[in-house]
C-alpha cells in the first residue's frame, strides 16, 4: 500500500501525516508512505484542497485531518481489498 499526504508545511498537513503514521505503525502494516508538497505533482491530482489523502493512487480525502482511528478504519479497509475494489471516500 502506498500512501501519500499532499499539502504543504502547514500545521494540519503535518497533523495528518503524523496521524498516518502512528495509523500505520499501531496496525502493523506495510506501507510506503510519504509526503508530497510540489504544487504540479499536488495539482496532478486534481485537489482542490490540503491536505489530502492519498493511497494507491487514489484520493481519499481532501481538505480534512482525519483521527488516527478513521485512518486505521480506512487503511484496514483498503490493505484488506484488492486495489481495483477500493472506492474513493471524500
């Protein structure tokens, strides 16, 4: 599982990525993770807000800081599916 946390150095885009983190250490997963603040690569995306989330490719979120438990609900959910079965949340 890949995931990405687009935003810049702000307060909630750090938030979320250290949730993320603490999410993925607490479920004991694989994951690569890592934060993307080049605004082409963050536009390529088509976000209109940050922070975002992304895993596998696909946006999960935008604009919100979700708890470390949303975040091991929705990384449970998308570790445990094949990548083509997995919806995109706003």
């Amino acid at each position: 599982m890949t995931i990405k946390i687009l935003g810049s150095r702000c307060a909630s885009c750090r938030r979320l990525e250290r949730n993320a983190k603490i999410a993925v250490a607490e479920l004991g997963i694989s994951a690569e993770a890592r934060k993307v603040v080049g605004i082409p690569e963050i536009l390529a995306y088509g976000v209109a807000r940050i922070p975002s989330l992304v895993i596998n490719e696909q946006v999960y979120s935008q604009g919100k800081v979700q708890s470390v438990n949303e975040l091991k609900t929705i990384f449970s959910n998308v570790f445990n599916q094949p990548e083509e079965s997995v919806a995109i949340h706003e």
